[in-house]
C-alpha cells in the first residue's frame, strides 16, 4: 500500500483544492496569454513596436502592440516576440484586438504611445529574453533592404540565425585579453604592408584593395591583418567565398594568436553550433570571425576591420531575396561604423577598381620584382595550333601543354582545370574572338534554338545582318567540353600516372606532394602539399571567355589566376600553360599578371558603354502583363532606360525549380533598368513602391526585382 493511500480522505480534499484554486489564481494573472484580454498593460512604455517577420515589402513597416504589465521585464528592444497578424478592425472585446494568425518578429523598440488610434492587439509571447537584434544591425539590414529593393523581414532572415534554446543557455567566459601587434612578415613583400598593419594595430580606418601574390602566403596575411586589429582593442570580420578557404584563415589565425579570440562562422557547423557562435559574438566572448555569406551580419562588438577575400566569386552574392552581395554589404558595415576595410584577390574585380579609382580606397600590391619572383611562368596556346596539332587529337593536349604535363610529372603534380560543365557560350566571332554585342544597346547577342537569327540578350532587337566590328567576320563559335571527359582521355594518354578529380559532387581539400594528373573544375582545384603544383594545365579557354555573361573575360581570368596562384614560382620551375587565344585581353593580362591592369581597362570600356559597375542597373523579371504593369507604374528616374523586355529560356522540367524560375508552363520576360551612377537608390526605392502598390491592390502575380544583378548576359 502506498503512502498516499494511507492518508485521510479529508486531507487529500483539501490538497485538491487548494492546486484548483492556485491554478486559478495563475490563469487569471496571465488573462489568456493568446490574447491578453482584460489584462493590465506596462506602466511605463506600454507600446512595442515590432517587424513581424513577414517578407513582401508592402508589409515593411514597424506594427504597434500593447505590452502587458507580466511582460513587462522580458518584452525588451531587440528579444524575438510572437504576434497576431492580419485580425483586421471587426474582432475586439474588451480593448484588445483578437484573431489572426500567430507569426514570429521582433520588438523594436517601447514608446509611450502609438499613431493608431484604434485598439491594439497584445504581444502574444516573448519567445527569449535574449535580445538578439541590437541598434547596429537593425541599422544594417535597413541600408541593405533599402539598396537592394528588399524587405527588412527577408533580411533579417539572412542576419539573425534560428534560435535554439540550448544555446541560449550556455555561459561564455570572458575573452583573452588583446593580443600584442604582429610582425610583417609576409606583409614586407608589399611596400606599403607594414604601414597597413601598423594603422590597424594603431586603431586607424584604412580602406584598401589588396591584390595578394601568388602562392600559399594570403591566408597568413590575411590573418596577420585580423590580429593586428585584435592588439588595438577591437574586433574584425572576414568574409571568405567557401568553407575550405575559410578553413585555411582560421588555421592561420589560430596559430598566430592562439585560440579563444576568434570563431569560425559556417554552415558545416550545423544550425545549432552555428547559432552557439552567433551568441558568442554578440555577447562579446569573441572578438574576430571569420565565415562564408552568411557572417556579414555577425554582430562584431567595436568594429575595428571588415575584410572580403575573392570578392569576384559568385557565392558572395546570396541566393535568397533580396540577394545582397558580401561586399557591399561589408563596404556599408566599414562607412555606418567607421571600421578599417580591407578588399582582397590574387586577381582584381571591376567594383574594386572603382573604389581605388574614385579614391575611396588604396591600392595595395607588390612590385614587379616581387611579382616575378612569387608567379610562375605562363605559356599560351593558340586554338588554331591546338586544330592543327596531332597530339591534341588524342588527348586534346596540344604538343606545348603535353610537354609541359610531362615535365611538371617529373617533380611533382600536376593541375588540370576544365571548365564546369553548365556554361552556356556566349557567341563571338570565329577569325577573331570578338564577342558579338548588338548595336542598339551593347547587349550580347544570342541565337535562338527555333531560330536562325540573332538576337540581343537585353532589348531583345534581332540582328540579322551581323558582321565583327573588328575583322568583318560573319561566322560565329561556341562550344563546351566537360571535366569527366577530360579525366578520360588523360588517363589514356598518361597511362602509367594516376588522374584524380575535384569537382562539385566531390571536392578535394589537398594533393599530396608525388607526380599525378588532379583534374578540377574551377573553384574546387585542391592545395598541393609541399611548396605547390609543378605545373599546371588551363584547357578550353575557349568555353570560359565565351560564357553568355558580361564578365566573362573577368571571370576566366579570376579562374585563371586561381589555379595558376597554386604552382610554383617560376624560380622553382613552375608553368602554367593556358589553351586560349593569345591576342585576348584576358589572356595577355595572365600572361604579364596583371589582373590590376585588365580590370582598369575593363572599367574604362564599361564607362565608354554604359556597363556596371559604372551604372547601375536592375532587372524585372515575370509573366509578360505583370513586368508590363510593374515598369508603367514605376515612377522611375527621368535618366532611367529600359531594355527589352525579352523572353526567358524555359527551364528543364526535370531540373528541380530554383528559387527564382518560372513556374511550370510559365513564359517569363526579364527587362533591364538602367541609371546613370548617384541614381541607384531612386531607382531601388521607385520598383520597390511599385512592387508594394500592386501587392496591395493584388493586381496580378509577383514580380522578381532584382538590383545589380550578377548574371546580365
């Protein structure tokens, strides 16, 4: 028999009901917790002001609820609230607005009272008391959401990670105090790399756009700047394009300053560790990140540096509306909070080169001394010898890049970078490459699949009658050729030497240092162990510059001085051999190493024309009558010049849909908007408010704004 058989009848009744009566008590404190209704409001403040994280734009605006007085401790500026959103005006009893469904948010800010006269629904919950979203980077998010035409309820779904209670548990220790400045170093090899350290360590603001040498060096100096911003008392940032480059920093970092003052910031981390660093950050545990996108927005405490390496890669630029690239985002992080901001590349992006050229930031480069000795050497290979050449036929090696394959084997590994399968050639001249641009608009020119004419990838103008501008060429050329293929026929060729592969299915982090044939993708080439590769093969040049693409000649070459930065110097006999027309800017900028140079000229024609970064340029993209109607209702600037609209490709129904595409059995049009430069924002705010008034109005489907997209054609 148990215990509390045994006790009396009478004495277990009045256990009962004094539990009724204490729940009692309990339920009429809290008045409902859904709807708060009857309950007393705060004191002091009793109006939140909350973003309900609720993505279309005509929704962005701040929404006023009471506060009751049980949430008065917990409901502080910055702490993630649950709310009832879309009740409308016929549901209220007792001075409070019910219905409606529950959505998340954040409360912004207390005021004493609210603009709307009407009744207010009651904060619903305090979902944690930890305030996550803090004056700076609400700041933040509202200059990015307003540059890129966005909400700020899809920006702070990139800048604040999902919560996870567990996390917010834990207790951080203090951080290490600052680490003493470091030495040179490597920096020593640019001229004006001590001084940049030093203004860091000083606590100075430099800006400057770094074009790093070739080989294994960066990552250390790139740590080395962070550390030297850490000895001033405040806290950097760096941004890299991927895990694995990320991975090689931290290592840097670690062994220059120890652990315990920085923390790694990706997705392999997992959503809950990944939130645990996030909480590091913003209570100040740590004082340096270095991460991929996504910790641009890291909530860094005294921002002393913001620094992007390869600021040309496409996984700066994020996937999700509103598609903010890093670099601009870390370029508005270095202006609204006054940090040292450092651009850096082993080559040089065309929006780099403007930010030296109207003199926001220095150059930082080493001499042509310096160069020579760090680069190795870059031999050419005309597509027209490759035709004409027997052993291209074999293994679509032409003799010099044979050769060169077997003597680098000789010494070492030897790099093999293929173009990625996917790329879809953009049409040039077959005498002299030239790409075939239309003379209307400049726009590339395409050739449709049920068609024999030309047609301009922008204003959509045929060109039937299309002669080079250079050569009077008529004749066209594109073609693709795939990594897999490549391994194959290697293989065949070098029988005796194992072919190993990176790509996307299958990356490799490193190579070990003995003679084998590692054929990458670019982007995914692995470091060689022991000083770099011996050699490296850069084939079908041909498909990389003929991508349908602006920056295509851009583009190869950042590709290029990618994997070519992984050989050895020309010292140690390291070659790079490139199968690409030779007379091509892209080319002879690899050739001299000179991707300063290229992106300078490349700047100047894009003035001459028009181009981004010089102007800036949206894109519409939707149903025909619904990009129609966004452009007519726009009120967009008196300059502003509208290319097109013209018709999508269908996407392949058996390709899984991509955030962005069409839905199946949908004709999407993509128009242009182009503005001369100091005119971005009027036309960023001008598509935005025509977006919100057709969501209000609910005149047709969505339309997709995007500003300053990447992929112009």
């Amino acid at each position: 028999m148990s215990s509390e058989n045994g006790r009396d009848p009478g004495e277990r009744g009045e256990q009962l009901a004094l539990i009724r009566e204490t729940v009692r008590e309990t339920r009429a404190e809290r008045a409902k917790p859904r709807t708060w209704r009857g309950a007393q409001l705060a004191d002091a403040l009793p109006v939140a002001r909350v973003l309900v994280d609720k993505g279309p734009v005509h929704l962005d605006k701040l929404w006023d609820y009471a506060v009751p007085a049980a949430m008065d401790a917990e409901a502080r500026p910055g702490v993630r609230v649950r709310v009832r959103f879309g009740a409308g005006t016929g549901r209220v009893r007792e001075g409070r607005r019910e219905g409606g469904g529950l959505l998340d948010g954040f409360l912004v800010e207390r005021v004493a009272e609210s603009d709307y006269r009407g009744p207010l629904a009651a904060l619903a919950q305090v979902v944690s008391p930890e305030p996550v979203l803090g004056p700076e980077l609400l700041a933040l998010c509202r200059a990015v959401a307003d540059r890129y035409a966005g909400s700020l309820a899809d920006v702070l779904q990139l800048a604040v990670p999902p919560r996870h209670a567990k996390a917010e548990a834990e207790r951080f220790p203090e951080p290490p105090p600052p680490p003493g400045p470091p030495a040179p170093g490597s920096w020593a090899r640019y001229p004006d790399g001590p001084a940049f350290l030093d203004a860091l360590a000083r606590g100075g603001a430099p800006r400057a756009v770094w074009t790093a040498l070739p080989g294994p060096r960066w990552p250390g100096e790139l740590a080395a700047a962070v550390a030297a911003t850490l000895a001033s008392g405040r806290g950097a940032l760096v941004v890299m394009p991927d895990g694995r480059s990320a991975a090689r920093v931290d290592a840097a970092l670690t062994e220059l300053v120890g652990p315990g003052l920085h923390t790694l910031l990706v997705a392999d981390s997992g959503p809950e560790e990944r939130y645990r660093r996030w909480l590091a950050i913003r209570r100040g545990a740590v004082r340096a990140v270095i991460g991929t996108r996504a910790a641009m927005y890291a909530p860094v405490a005294d921002l002393g540096l913001v620094a992007i390496w390869d600021d040309g890669n496409s996984s700066h630029s994020d996937t999700n509306a509103p598609h903010p690239h890093a670099r601009d985002v870390l370029l508005l992080r270095a202006v609204h909070e006054k940090a040292a901001c450092l651009v850096g590349d082993l080559g040089r992006t065309v929006e780099a080169t403007q930010l030296v050229e109207n003199g926001w930031a220095r150059p930082l480069e080493a001499t042509r001394e310096q160069l020579r000795a760090a680069a190795p050497l870059v031999r050419t290979v005309d597509d027209t010898q490759t035709a004409r050449d027997e052993a291209a036929r074999v293994a679509r090696l032409p003799t010099l890049a044979w050769q060169t394959a077997r003597a680098g084997l000789a010494r070492g590994p030897v790099l093999v970078q293929v173009p990625r399968r996917g790329y879809v050639p953009r049409l040039a001249c077959e005498r002299c490459r030239e790409p075939a641009r239309c003379r209307h608009c400049a726009g590339p020119l395409e050739a449709r699949s049920n068609d024999t004419a030309l047609c301009c990838g922008w204003c959509g103008k045929e060109a039937p009658d299309w002669h080079c501008t250079e050569c009077g060429g008529a004749r066209l050329r594109a073609r693709v050729f795939g990594a897999h293929r490549t391994a194959e026929e290697l293989g065949r060729a070098f029988p005796e030497v194992p072919v190993r592969t990176s790509g996307r299915d299958h990356v490799l982090d490193s190579v070990p240092d003995r003679p084998a044939l590692v054929v990458s993708t670019p982007g995914a080439e692995p470091v060689a162990e022991g000083g770099g590769y011996a050699a490296a093969l850069l084939l079908d040049g041909w498909a990389l510059l003929g991508r349908a693409d602006l920056r295509a000649g851009e583009e190869a070459l950042r590709r290029w001085l990618g994997a070519a930065a992984l050989v050895r110097g020309q010292a140690e006999g390291g070659t790079v051999a490139v199968i690409a027309e030779p007379t091509l800017r892209p080319v002879q900028a690899l050739v001299r190493w000179d991707p300063a140079g290229h992106a300078l000229r490349e700047l100047a024609e894009r003035a001459e024309l028009g181009f981004p970064p010089v102007s800036r340029m949206a894109s519409v993209t939707g149903r025909p009558e619904d990009v129609a109607e966004l452009l007519r209702a726009a009120e967009l600037p008196p300059d502003a010049e509208v290319l097109g609209p013209v018709p999508l490709p269908v996407p392949d129904p058996g390709r899984p849909r991509r955030p962005g595409d069409p839905q199946a059995g949908e004709q999407w049009e993509r128009a242009l908007v182009r503005v001369r430069p100091g005119r971005g924002a009027a036309l960023a705010a001008a598509l935005k408010a025509a977006q919100a008034a057709r969501l209000v109005k609910r005149e047709g489907a969505a339309v997709r704004v995007r500003i300053d997209p990447p992929d112009l054609g």
